[in-house]
C-alpha cells in the first residue's frame, strides 16, 4: 500500500467516523450544545449534516465540556 492510498483510506475513516456523528449528533447531542435548537425541525436539522460530518471532532469536544459542565 503506497502512502498515497494510506491517506485516502484516513480520510475515507474520517468521513465515515463523521458521518456517525452527525446522525447521533442531529438526533439528540445537539440540544445539549444549543439550546435553541431543541424546538426545530428536522428540514433545519439536516442542514447541520455537512458541517458536522467535516467538524466531527471539534463538535464532539464541545459536547463533552458542555455536558462536564452539567454534571457539576
């Protein structure tokens, strides 16, 4: 496997890893981080989907601080 493939493969995980997340994310994780989004519909939710797949990582740490600050 040639490092070129190597990559392509990363990045295909990524996207998949993103692609998880934001089903999980636009579902419920997101009314913990906003508030605001608890009484939207699904026609706003789907537009969060390309965002949160590309920004998976950075949304899942403001998740987890969001929800650490609750439970305190």
């Amino acid at each position: 496997m040639t490092i070129i493939s190597a990559i392509v493969w990363l990045f295909y995980a990524y996207l998949l890893m993103g692609l998880l997340f934001a089903t999980w994310f636009i579902a419920k994780g997101v009314n913990t981080v906003d508030e605001g989004m608890r009484h939207t519909g699904w026609n706003v939710r789907i537009l969060l989907i390309p965002g949160s797949v590309l920004l998976w990582v950075v949304l899942m740490k403001k998740y987890l601080r969001v929800k650490a600050a609750l439970n305190n």
